[in-house]
C-alpha cells in the first residue's frame, strides 16, 4: 500500500473528508490502475478527472493526432497540440494535473491483436472510443479477460453508459452485435454538443472511482441514458442474456472480432 | 387489451398484440437503430413478429449510441 505524504494529504483531501472515502479509499484509488481507450471527447473528462483524483496508473490508447476539429469537446487538447499524437497531447496534462500519476500511452488502435495483453495490464477499462467494432472488442476482450469497464457512447444531444463487472450484463446482453454499417450515425457524421462528451464523461470517471473504494452502486445491469434537451435521465433495468453470445450460457464467440467500420468513418482515422 | 411498460411509462395495448406491431405503433423510426429489451431481456430481432405481448410486460427501446472520441 502507498503511505500518504504531507501533499497528498493535503491534494486529495476531499476525498479524505468524505466519509465513505477517507484515506483508506484514497489509496485504493492510487493502488488502482485504468486503461481509457480514446483520448478524444469522453476520454478526455474521463482521463483529466481520474488523473485528480490520483489514479496510480492510467494508460492511454488512441492512434489519432489532434485536429482542430476535435477542440469543441476533448478538453484535454489544447489549440497549440492541432497535428500532435493525441494520446502525447493527453499524457502532458495528466503529468500537469498531478505528476503522482503515472502514465502509458499506445500510440495505436485497439484490434483483436493487441486489445487482449493491453488490457490485462490494468485493472479496469474505460470505453472512450466513437464507434462500434471497437465497442464491441472491448466488451469481448473484458468478459474473456474477466475486467471490469464503463461503456460509454454519445450522440448528438444524448449519452449512455453502463458499467461491467465480471457476471454482469454485457454490452452484448442489451445490443447483440453491431448495426449493420452506416445505419446509426457516429459524432463525426452527426455531430454532437461539446458539453455532452463532459456530462458522459464524468460518469464514467465516477463509475471507476465508485469501483476502486466500493462506495455505493455501480451502474451493474442498468443502462442510463440521458437526453440534454430535456435533461431527462433513465435508468434501463436490463439482465444478463442467457443467450448472450459471449456471457451467456453457450457463448457462440471464443475470439475477438474485428468488426468492418463505416467507409465514412475510415476517412477519419 | 393489456397493461404494459414502455420505456418506464404505462400503456394499454390490444390483445394479441405482437412485438413487431408494437414496435411499428411506438413510433420507432429506424428499427435498425434500436436493440428491443422485452422483461430486461434482449429480444432477436427474427422473433419481433413471433412475439406476443402479454399483461404486465416491459418494453424498453434501447438506442444504438456510438460516439465518444472522434
Ligand atoms: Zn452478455
């Protein structure tokens, strides 16, 4: 276990305070390790949030560089890092925020080759990507490797996430498998309200620092959405399938798929 | 007619009535976007039309959402 210094006590002493917390929480969160796929609008609150709050390890994987396109939502990217690597750009800030955290970055997509012993390295994974083959390869890769993760989309003016333990449902459960290609827009092709990406995002990073100090109920076999027109916020109850093709009772996928992406969305990348 | 949930909210549905029919009547624009959860349970999409509502089920309209990063 990591022993508190005079800093930390005094950084992270808001969390301290809170009961449910205290130190002892504290250094869970700093025992604890995150691996968030995407440096772009989810896992850039997602990223800056976990680093404050003193993540021991947080590894980044996205092979994007910033564009200027980018800077209405991933507020981990700055105007002067337009062309840089985003997950270098998202590194030096996590360093800035809190110099305690230590940071690995994958400069590289997530694909059936790689997603396996990446993600084994860290104790839970964040879905920050924009479109669904990886979606899926993430939520295969976590139920094969026994991880939990926060799956989190947007989309224009709504978000949804849900959080996955070890025999909860899966993304799989509630969307068996991707929608045909090109039927459901992503943000590069539909848009989406900066603020929306923030709103997702920091549920997500909440999720995990809810997962490492074991405080209160994690978004285990339950879908929130959310719609920002309205501000309605909806909890789907939803079960582990025993037809899921991966958790449930006989499973029909033994390895990871790379799923074709849209041909509008392979230009963006 | 029969008493159900949809999306959280109460609605009085005809006899007999089959998930895909509900579907249509629901006002789902792009079937193709939505995964159907039928008492919390993924429903196949090749058995919408085999599937008959019953009093007391639930019926959530999940919507594909896929972005994040880009
Ligand atoms: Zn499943």
């Amino acid at each position: 276990m990591i022993e508190l210094n005079e800093d930390q006590i005094v950084r992270y002493s808001r969390h301290i305070l809170l009961q449910d917390v205290g130190v002892e929480g504290q250094e869970k969160i700093m025992n604890a390790s995150v691996l968030v796929v995407g440096a772009g609008g989810l896992g850039a609150p997602v990223s800056l949030y976990l680093a404050a709050a003193g993540i021991g390890r947080i590894g980044l994987i996205d092979a994007d560089v910033v564009d200027l396109s980018n800077l209405q939502r991933q507020v981990i990217h700055f105007t002067k890092d337009v062309g840089r690597p985003k997950v270098e750009s998202a590194a030096e800030k996590i360093r800035a925020i809190n110099p305690d955290v230590k940071v690995e970055t994958y400069q590289d997509f997530l694909w059936s080759g790689n997603a396996l012993e990446i993600i084994s390295k860290y104790d839970f994974i964040v879905d920050g990507t924009d479109n669904f083959p990886v979606k899926f390869l993430i939520n295969d890769a976590c139920v094969m490797a026994g991880k939990p993760f926060s799956h989190g989309g947007i989309l224009r003016f709504n978000g949804q996430t849900f959080t996955h333990v070890p025999g909860s449902a899966c993304y799989r459960c509630l969307f068996k498998e991707p929608p045909p290609v090109g039927a459901v827009p992503t943000c590069s092709q539909a848009g989406v309200l900066g603020a929306i990406a923030g709103m997702l995002g920091t549920i997500q990073a909440a999720e995990v620092l809810k997962y490492f100090t074991g405080v209160g109920e994690l978004l285990t076999n339950k879908l929130l959405t959310f719609d920002a027109k309205t501000m309605n916020f909806k909890t789907f109850n939803v079960k582990k399938g025993e037809k899921c093709p991966i958790c449930g009772k006989n499973p029909t996928i033994d390895k990871l798929i790379d799923y074709e992406q849209a041909a509008c969305d392979l230009k963006k990348h | 007619m029969a008493k159900i949930t949809v999306n959280g909210e109460s609605k009085e549905v005809r006899d007999g009535i089959t998930l895909k029919a509900l579907i249509e009547e629901s006002g789902v624009l792009q079937p193709d976007m939505v995964s159907v959860q039928l008492n919390e349970q993924f429903a196949e999409r090749e058995e919408w039309d085999r599937t008959v509502i019953k009093e007391g089920d639930s019926i959530d309209f999940l919507y594909f959402m896929g972005g994040g990063a880009a």
